[in-house]
C-alpha cells in the first residue's frame, strides 16, 4: 500500500488528466474506431479482390477502336430504360473508357437501386453486368466505414468525431506509454511483448507496444481520413500544406448557350472523346466522358494516366456547342506535373488515406496499421476491466475476513 501511495503521489496533475483523457475518451470512442478500422482493412485490397472476384470488369483486346461514347450511350440506355427512354431523368450521365483488357462503363441513377453501373465490352458492344452499387460489398464495407450504415447526415458526423477523438487518444497514449526513465527493463516493457508472461500482461503489452509501433501510421491514416470528415478540417489542411492559400472550389464549367443556335455537332461527346484520344494517344489509365443534357451542362471529361492510384487524375470541362476547353475542376484543373507541392500533398490525400501511394506495399502497411488500431478498444477495455475487478475485490476483502470472527462470536 504504501508503495502504491508513492507511485499516485509521483504522478503529476498533467498526467493525471493525460491519464484520464485517455481512458473515458477510449472508452466513448472504441466501438467507433472498432467499426471504423475493420471496414479499414477490408477496404485496403478492394482493387485486388475486386479484380479476382468480378471477371466482367476484363475483356480481351482487339485490334480495333473502341465504341464512341454516343454508341456507348445507346446501348446502356437500353439496357437500363429500355428503347428510346434516355430522356428526363432516366438518363446515362456517362461512360469510362479503360485499358484495352478492360470493359467500358457506363452510369446512370436507378429510381429504385440508385447509382448503378452496366460494364460493356467497349469493341462490340456486348453487355457484361449490370451492377447497382447498393448490391456491392465492398459499397456496404465503404457506407460502414465512413458513416457506421446510418444516413449520412447523422453517421458521417459521428465517424468524423470518433476518429478526432482516436487522434486525442493517440497523442495521450503515447504520452502515458513514455517511460520516466530510459532503463534496460524499460526498455524492454516499451518495447517488446514479453510472450511468456500470463493473459493480462500479454494484453496489456498488445495494447501498449503495438499502439506505440503503429501510431505514426495510425496518424496518418487518421488525419488524411478527417479531411473528408470535417470542411473545416479539410480547409485548414490545404492552408497548411499551401502556405496560406484557400482551398479552390470545386465547379463544373459551363456552356455558352449563345452558341447553340449555330451548334451543328450531332455528338459533341463524340467529338471531345476523339480530340481527347489525340492528347493521350496511349490508353494507360482511364478516360470519363460525362454527358451534357441540360443547355448550360458542359460536357466533363476525368482523365487519370495511372490505374490504382487518383492524385493524378484531371478534371476537363469542354463547351459543348463549340468544344472549346473551359474553367472548371477545382485543383483538379491542372495536371499533377503542375501542381504545387502542397497541392501535390492534398491531392494524394486518398491514396495516401488508403495505402495505395506506395503500391501493393503501402496497402499492406494501412491494412495491418488498421488491423491494430481495430484491436486497441478491445485491449483497453480490457485493461480497465482488469483493473476495475482488482478494485472491487480489494473492498470486498476486509469484509470477507472479519466473517469467520462473526460466525464464532454467535
């Protein structure tokens, strides 16, 4: 007891609060983070299961061109509407062109499944799978990880709040994992697990020695995921990485409508398909035609170089009765090349969110950073359930012993 006393009066009120903080936000926080890294690691490999799991997204390559967009067009529209029903708001807002080994895509918003997509083979024009995005698994992992499967005005927030919470618990983890002294067998309890000791010190060591191996990598996912979570967050990430710039709006361009009366084009989409074509002669990455129906839509074009990765995509904006190139894309107006070098940083946001800016081997670092940042809530909780259960049975033991001296004295 008296060496307990000495350790309680040694502990600073800093720490005591530190120490404090780091339970009781822990313990509102974990089944959050719970949720929100499992889905995390499953999230990691969907490319690469997704290739494995759905053959229609591939076909064979033919030495031929592809489909234009307006064929494209046609033949999804009656598939998902039937003949000559692309009007209103039964249309297709677009189609993306892949690698010569991958299918077309064409989208459209579904009344009843919402956003759906048709995958097509882009040479002949044979339908692959008609998917809706709702049915999708690695959708329903996505809607759980970024809103827990409520609506997302209510479960964004609450995602958004448990993963600054989880930043706070990091930051105070890592102060209440900092030895006071820098000695061999505190080196050793910081960090290594001592595989031989019993089920609670394991435990303990799960909690403390991997928290402290995977914080750099748990920060970073955590402070590039609360860029989507919060504008303000998201505002004041890109003023950091810019030095002092506003985070641009992201605006569709918008046609001259003058221009219509003298608009002969019979496919503007087909046309800016084929201009586009000349730019990036090599079909390396993905190439997005979206559709222009109302008089002032422009038509949209998202070209992206690489596959697997998004920082590098660029967004283009043509008039559609001229095709002239217009404003709009936000900081995904200018290719990467041109970027600053914090426009650069928040551009890769994502793929670095997910692992994907270092290849197949950054995903394995985000899936086992997430795994261990899933298994932190269930080793603290018990941590403190141990140490509540001590506590109990500390003040039930005097009671206990004076028992046998009651039962005599009857």
């Amino acid at each position: 007891m008296q060496q307990s006393t000495q350790k309680k009066k040694g502990k600073s009120t800093w720490r005591r609060i530190n120490n404090w903080l780091h339970l009781w936000l822990g313990l509102s926080s974990g089944l959050i983070v719970f949720i929100v890294s499992v889905t995390g690691c499953l999230y990691a490999f969907k490319d690469e299961l997704s290739d494995l799991t759905q053959p229609y997204k591939f076909v064979t390559a033919e030495a031929k061109p592809y489909l234009t967009p307006s064929q494209l067009k046609a033949i999804a529209g009656k598939e998902a509407f039937g003949a000559g029903r692309d009007t209103g708001i039964n249309k297709i807002t677009g189609v993306s062109y892949g690698s010569p080994k991958t299918a077309a895509i064409a989208s459209f918003v579904d009344k009843k499944d919402g956003f759906t997509m048709i995958y097509i083979n882009p040479y002949n024009g044979t339908i692959l799978k008609k998917k809706a995005l709702k049915h999708d698994f690695f959708r329903f992992v996505l809607e759980g990880h970024f809103q827990l499967w409520m609506p997302r005005n209510i479960g964004q927030p609450i995602v958004a709040t448990g993963v600054l919470i989880f930043v706070v618990l990091l930051i105070t983890g890592l102060i209440m994992w900092w030895p006071k002294k820098w000695s061999k067998a505190n080196r050793n309890k910081s960090f290594k697990i001592k595989t031989d000791a019993g089920p609670k010190r394991i435990n303990y060591d799960l909690h403390n020695v991997l928290g402290f191996y995977a914080m750099v990598f748990a920060l970073v996912i955590a402070m590039t995921g609360l860029v989507y979570g919060f504008q303000w967050f998201s505002k004041s990430y890109y003023y950091t990485l810019t030095g002092g710039k506003s985070l641009p709006k992201f605006q569709k361009g918008v046609s001259d409508t003058l221009l219509a009366k003298s608009a002969v084009l019979v496919s503007p989409e087909d046309k800016a398909w084929a201009n586009l074509q000349k730019e990036y002669p090599e079909q390396t990455g993905t190439i997005q035609i979206q559709f222009a129906y109302l008089p002032t839509d422009a038509i949209g074009a998202v070209y992206n170089p690489g596959e697997g990765t998004f920082y590098k995509r660029q967004f283009r904006y043509f008039d559609k009765y001229s095709l002239a190139e217009i404003k709009g894309g936000g900081i995904y107006a200018k290719t990467f090349a041109n970027a600053s070098t914090g426009e650069k940083i928040y551009r890769m946001n994502y793929d670095i969110h997910v692992g994907a800016v270092l290849g197949l081997t950054g995903k394995f670092i985000a899936f086992f950073a997430s795994l261990i940042c899933a298994s932190l809530p269930i080793t603290g909780f018990y941590i403190w359930w141990g140490k509540r259960k001590k506590k109990s049975a500390k003040r039930i033991k005097p009671a206990t012993r004076r028992l046998p001296r009651v039962a005599a004295s009857l």
